[in-house]
C-alpha cells in the first residue's frame, strides 16, 4: 500500500482529457481544419495577386505596343498629307515651267505683244489646270501682267492688292532660282511656283512666271477625298488645350507630333512652312483610335485566360496538399488522438517516408516512450519510497494548511487503531486530546508563512481510547505552488508513563526520582547535541566538499580518485583537460582507460602503479620517464604520485593519484643545460683567445720588425705583408671567440654610424658576385656603439646575405630610426637604430632556426660558427636586440635594433694616426715603461718603440712596474707613458700596479693593454685611472699613434 494519494492529480501521461471530459485532440483538428482553410486562402490569395500583377502587366505591355502602332501610324498619315501638298506644288512648278520655256513667252518678254495674252489665257486655261493666279514680271521686278480666276465662279476676279504687293517681292526678279512653296497672304494661303525666262540663247533672265493656287477649303476638302484623310489646315496660334504643339513642331526638326483624345479619337499634326522656309500652317488630321480599341479587346482575352488558368492552378494546388499533406496530418493527429484518449503509453505511430510529416510522427514515438519509462520511474519511485516510510519505526505524516491529514504511515495505522482511508482527508484535530490542541492551533492556520519549524508532545486517542504520548516535529514544506507541513512523531508514552510513576513515589524516592530526572536531562542534552552536532557535521561535510572540489579546480595538478577496484570516483579540471575524458566520463571507469601511463619502454603502467599504491602504506613518486597520452594523440611528460586513502579503520578505501605536466620543468633544465655548456664553451673560448692573441701581438710585432728591415720592392716583403694580414684575421676570430665567451665588453663612444654602414658593407662584399642596395636615413640617430665590434656585426651579416645567393643577387642594407611601443619584444620600448641585412635566397627551413645564433652551429663547409652567435652577443651587450625574419623561397633579413643615444657625438682624437699602416719615417720622443708578463711582448715592444724613438723599459709584473717607475721619477727621468697588461698569473696585474701608481703620482699616463677585450676595465678604463686602452693584438702604427698622443699631451 503506497504512502501518498493525489485525488486531485493523475500519473505523468493519463491528463487525456478536458474538465468536460472531452478529448484534448478536437483543437488539433481545428488546427487541421484552419491549415486547410488557410492553405486554401493563401492559395487563392497569391493566384489572385499573381493574376492581377500579370493582368497589369500585360495591359500595360500590350496596350503600349498598340499605342505605339497607333501613333507610327498617324505618322505616316502625316506624311502621305504633306506628300499630297508637295504634289500640288510640284503640279504648279510643272506649270510655271511650261510657259517659262515656251518661245511665245520669251518673245512676249521682248515685244510685249498683248495677242500673246488673250490667246493663251483664256479663263478656261484656269480652270481646266486647277490654278487661280497666273502673274509675269519682268527682270527687274516690276509686274509685266497678271490674271486672277476664281475657280468657284469660273471667271477673271481682280487680282487681291495684298497678292500684287507680296508675289512680286517674294519673286527674286534676277538668278535662275525656281521658288516653290506656301505664301501667306491676308486672304489666306497660297501655294505658289515661279520659273525665269530665259532671254533667247544669251542665258540672261528677262522675267519670272509665277503660278498660284489658293490653300482654301475647297482646295483642303479635295486633298482629305486624294488621301481619304480628316484634314484641316490652321494657323500657328490654336486654342489653349492644345498650344503646346507648334512649339514642339517648331522644335522637333519637322517630325509629327501625335496626340490621343479619350479612348476613342486621336489627332495628328505636322508644321507647314512657308516659301521662305518660316512656320507657316499647322496640319491637322483627326482619325478613330480603332487600332487602340483592338488592343483592349486583346488585354481582355488575355485577362481572362490568366483567371482560368489561375483558378485550375489554385484547384490542382489545394488538391495536392490535400493529399499529400493536410490528409496525412489528420490521419496522424487522429491517431495521437486515440492513444490519448486511450491511455496506452506503449502504442506507437507508423511511421511512413522520410519527411517532415514523418518526423514529427518519429518524434512523438519518441515523447511516447520518454513519457512511458518516466511512468515507470515515478511508478518505482513511489513504490521505493512507500516501502522506506511504512517500515519506519516514527510515525510519518503530512498535512495541508489546515490541518487535514493528506498522508500517513503503517505506524499511524498501528498505534491510531484506525485504517489508512479512515485517517486521510480528516482534521488531525479529531484525534488530539482537548488538553494538547492549544500546542498546534498555531500551525494550521491555513498561511505557510505562519507555520514555524517546531517540536511538542500531543497526546492521541485511539480508536480503543488510549491515550499516547508523542514527541512531534513539525516542518513547513514548499514546493512551487503547492504547501504543505511535514511531521515525525516518535511514541514516548512509556517514557511519560514512566516519568508519573515516579512522581507517586517521589516522597519515598526523591533522591532516586532526582538522579533519574537528571539522567533524563542528561539524555535530552545529549540527544539534542547529537542532533545539533549531526547538523554542524553535514554542514561542514558540505563546506568541506565545495572547499575540496576548489580547491581541486584551482591547483595545476591532475587528480584522480579511485575505489579499491581501480574505479575512478573523482576527476578534477585539470586531469580531463591532460587526459581528454570529461568528468562525466570518466567517473565510473577504469584508471588504466582513461590514464594511459607508459613509461620509458612504451608499456601502459597505470594499473600497476595503482595496484602497488593500494597495495602499500605509504605515498609512491615517480617523477621522470613517464608520458601521459590524451585522446587526441598528443604526448604529455608528467611526474606522478600516488597515496593510499584509509577509512576510519585504517583500511584501504580507495587512492589518490596526483600528476603533473613537466613539459616546462623539464624545457627549463635543458636551457640550464645548454646555458651551462654554453659558459663552460665561453670561459674556454676566452681563455683560448687571450692566449692566442698574446701569441699573435708577439707574431704581429715581429712581422712588422721584419719588415722594416726588408724593402718594399722585395718579393719577401710582399710575403711578410700576407703574413701580417693573416695574422690581423686570425685576431679577428679570437675576437669573436672573445666576444661569444663573455659577451665581449664594448668600449663604446657615441658615434653617427651611418657611413659607418656603408663603408663596412661595401668593404665586406669586395669581390664577390652579388651587389648592394643602402639606404640610409638622413636624420639618422646617434648611438652608444663599439663602432669595431658593431662593424664585425655588419660584416658577418653581409657575408652570410652573400653566402646565401651562391649565383649572386641583391643584398638591401637599411639604416633607419625607429618607435618600439611592443611590449612583447626582448628590448623595452623607446626610439632605436634599426639596421636591416637582407638577402634573396632560399630562407632558413623552420627546424634549425631557433640554433642558428648556438656557438659552432653552421651548415657551411668553410664556417667556424661563431659569426651569428659572436653578432648576438655583441648586439646585446649593446642593449640591443637581433631580430629574423625568414620565408622559405622568398629570403632572409636581420634587423638588428640599437638603442638611441641623446649624447653629441664623441670627437676624434687630435694627432691619430691612420690604423691600417703607420706614416712613414715617423718617429717618437718619450719615455715609456711597457708591463707585460709575456717576455716576447716587452721583447718586441723594445725593439719597435726605439727604432721609432722611444726610450723604452720592460716589467714582467705590476710589482716590478711600480719599482722601475719610483726610481725614475725619483732619478729625475721620469716615464712619459706606463703600457700595462692587465693580468699577471701569480703577480700583481695592471688594475693593481695602476692604483699604487697613482697614489704615488696623481698625474700618471697609463695605457691598458690585453688580450681579454671582454674585461671590464677596456670597455671603462677611465674608471680604473688609465687614459686610454689598445687590445692586443695590435698594429704598430695604431700603438705608436697612441703613445704619441699621450706623450704630446703631457708635454703640453
């Protein structure tokens, strides 16, 4: 029997019906029946639209097609009416020609014969040739004689005084011209034709014959019957509707203009002009719009054939959604339908074709069996839970507002006497004792907000009567809408029971009723800490876990968790992210199939680190020689520890697995690595190169004695030159050793090395195949440099641009001042010199870029590899910065970027001497000590100062040095200059012997020498008392340069 009963509620799935009863399903129908109705509509609708919009079309099109016939067609009636008047002009010319050319007429022109005139123009002449004017003048004009008929009357009329004033002054009365055309008279127009009269065979005109026939509408009506055209013929100035037109013929050219009146008469009219070629008349013809009238008809036969077509379209359409879609929807809404009403959850749609219609009957299948396996787990549940409740020891209990019970459990039944149906929907009150109401009246007043979480004892009649004694709790419940009050109520009849018969002995056992009373206070303390301290317990179980599960998620270790079985139980963020599985995922599997651990040998070694973890008592570490693979296929080095977890027995409960990425530490202690091999190179090469360049000064030093010995047209002196300069480069590669040992400390000077630059480069590509592009900026900024090492740095970048275009090309060298503001690059931002060295070649391949400035790392054959790693060091012991930019088939370019300097730029020496060969015969006066403990060096250093002539001594350390300079000061020849070497193995140096010196004489000259360039004392020397520095190996003529320097200005 279960715990719970929802008279007002049905199971997930039953709800299918309506309050009425009536299924739920009619409104899909509806819907059916709309989509129907609207399909149709919308159907209707757009054959409508379309119909209207083609009907509209076509009127449009048609129509205007027919317009257009219309007026082409009222053009050419135009035309066929100006032709029919240009006919009658050329009848009159046909006229006036005749009796232009007649002999009789010529002679007439001579003698003036009056018989000539009444035997040839008679009135029936007129008549019978349609003309009313015929008119002679003479050559100068004047009118010989003339003749009007009116072809109405048939008989002579006076010629019209305007006609006698106008014809002879329109008629040119010299020239050959023949003059045909319009004349505008006051008695209305004319159409004229005038012919010379040719005087015999001399070819001199000697009068015009001039023809006429007025433009009447006797003349207008026999014209319109010639064309079977409407015509009239007006003058320019017409009424206002139609004003308008002669401007337009005036300045249209002389084409027609056409104008439409209603649907029913259209005009046409052309400009007339007169024989002066000025607008004359306006034409005018009148004609019915048949033509227009067709085309109406046509637009309705066309519009009527679209709405037939429209309406079997819009039929066809509504048939075949009627088929294929609406009735298949009713279909399947009628079947949702009949597994609604019917209440079978396992029933199931067919589903038909692959379509929309057939999705949606798939996806209802698929609610149906969500909806069925959540009946099942409610129908479980409910089960589950009833089970739990009715085998409780406590009295369980739910109530509404107002205190009506709404659940119960077995218990209930058990101690009530009473059935569980007897018990639900009644007042609890019913089964209260009177004396015990008051406790809870408070608590049901129907409001949740009212009712407080409490404890009491109430006493329950049962159906026998008994009174029972129970310890309730109430608790206010909420869930969404719904309230209600949750109660436990435990039977402490007994223990009341109890408690009175005590109270009926307590005058004979007070101090047993006291201890007891006590020990009853004792057990409510108790069990009240109990409850208080299982809250404080489950809270801090619960800030424990958010604490743990932070601080998981915030530690950069993986962290597994795992039962004794090997299953994981916990995953944190950072060990699904190493491993690839979710936490989701993973939970539940096992270690070795989301860990997949291999050591050095490639075997998966998880599972056994797991056995021997759960195994033993004590943590286990294993920090190299294991790679974590993640899903997608990468390989992760990680160090990895593991602990046993113990219960509160000491037992084996499950590991802990803690793993971390290495990657970094271990990247880490292969650049400490590599740095150490690197110093441990450096200290040797530096070693190396101060010792080969004392060897070298002493080499140097001899050639150049040896030289001076030989003459310079002798082919040995030639040979000690080569050795010479074979010896300066070979000082140049200890130089780059020295510079790649310790960085190779720069002496520096503020310089503008612009043609610094430029001469380097085209000094470092003497000889060879590829050629050079410089620019240089104009305002380029100065810098703190070594201008030797900086120009070592330029040389070897242009041999390796050259080096890379083994067939030649061309090398771009840039000089040019820059802004750094990136806060991502090696050097801090500020405004640097920026030199680029760019070539054409084939690029550097990606793998061997990040070692191409390694010491001893080439891909030459002929290369030492010290060229790039020497340009580095020396770039950043300048405070710069080497930048490469390469692309494989395009090139290669280093920039190299030197801070910018505010300081004016260092002013040379006065008195240098040129450093590659020393001035001929030049010579010395002075006294100098040189303090070397390489004999050969003080050896040749004696021989070359005095045969240039110097007084020159030697000391093999700084002690020595100290002694030799006291006694000449105090011997009264002091030394002008002290040469000291700054390292003496197993003696005082020079940075030693200099301070002594100085105590003892503050106005001391010394000079620094040695083969360490990268001391610290060469690259600051004025720090450490000297006045000027020289590295060996060295040319004698930059050696004596100095000396004399320093020797002039002591005497000065």
């Amino acid at each position: 029997m279960g715990l719970y009963t929802y008279p007002d509620r049905t199971a997930v799935g039953y709800d299918a019906g309506d309050q009425d009863g009536r299924p739920l399903y009619g409104p899909l129908f509806r819907a059916f029946s709309s989509l129907r109705i609207k399909t149709a509509l919308i159907i209707f609708a757009t054959s409508v639209a379309l119909t209207i919009v083609m009907a509209l079309t076509s009127q449009a099109l048609m129509l205007g097609g027919f317009t257009a016939l219309e007026e082409q067609a009222m053009q050419e009636n135009l035309a066929r009416a100006k032709n029919a008047i240009t006919e009658d002009l050329s009848k009159l010319d046909t006229i006036a020609f005749t009796w232009a050319e007649a002999d009789d007429t010529g002679r007439f022109m001579g003698d003036r014969d009056a018989s000539y005139l009444r035997s040839n123009f008679p009135d029936e002449t007129f008549v019978g040739s349609d003309f009313n004017l015929f008119m002679i003048t003479d050559a100068d004009g004047e009118l010989v004689w003339h003749k009007y008929v009116n072809l109405v009357y048939e008989h002579e009329m006076p010629t019209p005084k305007s006609l006698l004033e106008q014809v002879p002054t329109l008629s040119p009365a010299t020239g050959s011209e023949a003059v045909s055309g319009i004349l505008m008279l006051s008695s209305g127009p004319m159409m004229i034709a005038s012919r010379p009269i040719m005087a015999g065979d001399s070819g001199e005109v000697s009068g015009r014959v001039t023809v006429g026939r007025f433009l009447d509408p006797v003349e207008i009506a026999r014209l319109s019957r010639q064309t079977a055209l409407s015509l009239s013929i007006n003058e320019l100035a017409l009424p206002s509707g139609i004003s308008d037109v002669g401007e337009r013929l005036v300045s249209g050219g002389g084409a027609g203009v056409v104008l439409t009146e209603g649907d029913d008469q259209i005009a046409g009219y052309a400009l007339l002009r007169d024989v002066m070629g000025a607008p004359a008349l306006l034409l005018e013809i009148d004609a019915p719009r048949d033509i227009y009238r067709e085309g109406q008809n046509a637009v309705h036969y066309v519009i009527i054939a679209i709405l037939l077509i429209g309406g079997v379209f819009s039929a066809l359409m509504i048939l075949l959604l009627q088929k294929t879609f609406i009735s298949r929807l009713e279909i399947l809404g009628g079947r949702i339908a009949g597994i609604g009403k019917g209440g079978d959850l396992s029933a199931r749609l067919d589903v038909d074709g692959e379509d929309e219609i057939a999705t949606v009957a798939a996806s209802v299948n698929g609610m149906l069996a969500s909806l069925e396996n959540a009946r099942s787990l409610l129908d479980e549940s409910r089960e589950r839970y009833s089970r739990v409740i009715n085998e409780a020891k406590e009295i369980i209990f739910t109530l509404d507002l107002e205190g009506n019970l709404t659940s119960v459990n077995r218990v209930a039944e058990d101690l009530t006497g009473r059935s569980r149906d007897d018990l639900i929907g009644r007042p609890v009150r019913e089964f209260i004792a009177p004396a015990y109401l008051h406790l809870i009246e408070g608590s049901l007043t129907g409001k949740i907000e009212k009712v407080q979480e409490k404890t009491v004892e109430i006493g329950i009649l049962s159906k026998s009567g008994w009174l029972h004694i129970l310890e309730v709790r109430l608790r206010p419940q909420r869930q969404g809408e719904r309230s209600w009050i949750f109660g436990i109520a435990r039977d402490i009849t007994e223990l009341r029971r109890t408690e009175e018969e005590l109270d009926l002995h307590r005058n004979h056992l007070e101090d047993l009723i006291r201890e007891r009373t006590d020990a009853l206070i004792r057990a409510n303390a108790s069990l009240n800490q109990e409850i208080i301290d299982r809250k404080w317990a489950e809270e801090r179980l619960a800030s424990e876990k958010k604490r743990l599960s932070v601080t998981l998620s915030s530690i950069a270790e993986g962290v597994i968790s795992t039962d004794t079985s090997g299953r994981i139980v916990l995953i944190n963020e950072i060990a699904t992210t190493m491993t690839g599985f979710t936490r989701e995922k993973a939970c539940g599997m096992g270690i070795g199939s989301v860990l997949h651990l291999r050591d050095a040998q490639g075997k998966e070694v998880a599972a056994r680190l797991l056995e021997e973890v759960l195994s033993g008592k004590k943590v286990l570490t294993l920090s190299r020689d294991l790679t974590l693979s993640g899903q997608d296929g990468s390989d992760i080095p990680v160090s990895i520890s593991g602990s046993p977890i113990h219960d509160e027995g000491e037992k084996v409960a499950g590991a802990v697995v803690i793993f971390r990425d290495i990657t970094g530490t271990l990247k880490y202690e292969e650049e400490l690595r590599r740095q150490e091999k690197i110093r441990s190179i450096g200290t040797l090469a530096g070693g190396i190169a101060h010792d080969f360049n004392n060897m070298l000064a002493a080499v140097t030093g001899n050639l150049s004695i040896a030289r001076m010995d030989v003459p310079e047209d002798s082919p040995a002196y030639a040979h000690l030159c080569d050795a010479e300069a074979a010896a300066f480069r070979a000082r140049d590669v200890t130089q780059q050793l020295i510079t790649f040992s310790k960085g190779g400390a720069p002496v520096k000077k503020t310089a503008e090395i612009g043609e610094l630059v430029r001469e380097t480069a085209r000094f470092s590509l003497r000889g060879r195949k590829s050629t050079l592009c410089i620019t240089i900026a104009d305002d380029l900024c100065r810098v703190d440099v070594d201008t030797g090492q900086i120009s070592q740095v330029i040389q070897n970048l242009i041999i390796n641009a050259d080096q890379a275009m083994p067939e030649g090309g061309t090398i771009e060298v840039k000089a040019e001042n820059v802004l750094i503001q990136e806060e991502n690059l090696p050097i801090g931002p500020g405004r640097y010199l920026r030199i680029t060295v760019g070539d054409h070649g084939t690029g550097i391949p990606e793998e061997i870029r990040g070692r191409i400035f390694d010491p001893y790392f080439t891909t030459k054959k002929e290369g030492n590899g010290l060229g790039l790693a020497s340009c580095q060091s020396i770039v950043r012991n300048h405070g710069g910065f080497i930048e490469l930019q390469t692309e494989m088939g395009v090139g290669t370019a280093f920039k190299v970027y030197l801070p910018a300097s505010q300081k004016p730029p260092d002013k040379p020496e006065e008195g240098a001497c040129p450093a590659d060969r020393p001035e001929k015969g030049a010579s010395g006066m002075g006294k100098v000590l040189v303090m070397d403990d390489n004999e050969e060096i003080i050896r040749v250093a004696e021989a070359l100062l005095r045969r240039r002539g110097f007084v020159v001594e030697g000391a093999a350390d700084g002690l020595e040095a100290i002694d030799r300079y006291r006694a000449a000061q105090e011997g009264g020849a002091p030394f002008d200059v002290v040469v000291m070497d700054l390292t003496v193995p197993g003696g005082m140096g020079g940075k030693e012997a200099v301070q002594e010196l100085l105590a003892y004489d503050p106005g001391l000259r010394a000079i620094v020498s040695s083969g360490y360039s990268d001391d610290p004392v060469m690259a600051d020397y004025r720090l450490y008392g000297f006045v000027d520095v020289i590295a060996k190996p060295y040319r004698m003529a930059d050696f004596i340069a100095v000396l004399k320097r320093h020797i002039r200005k002591s005497g000065d």
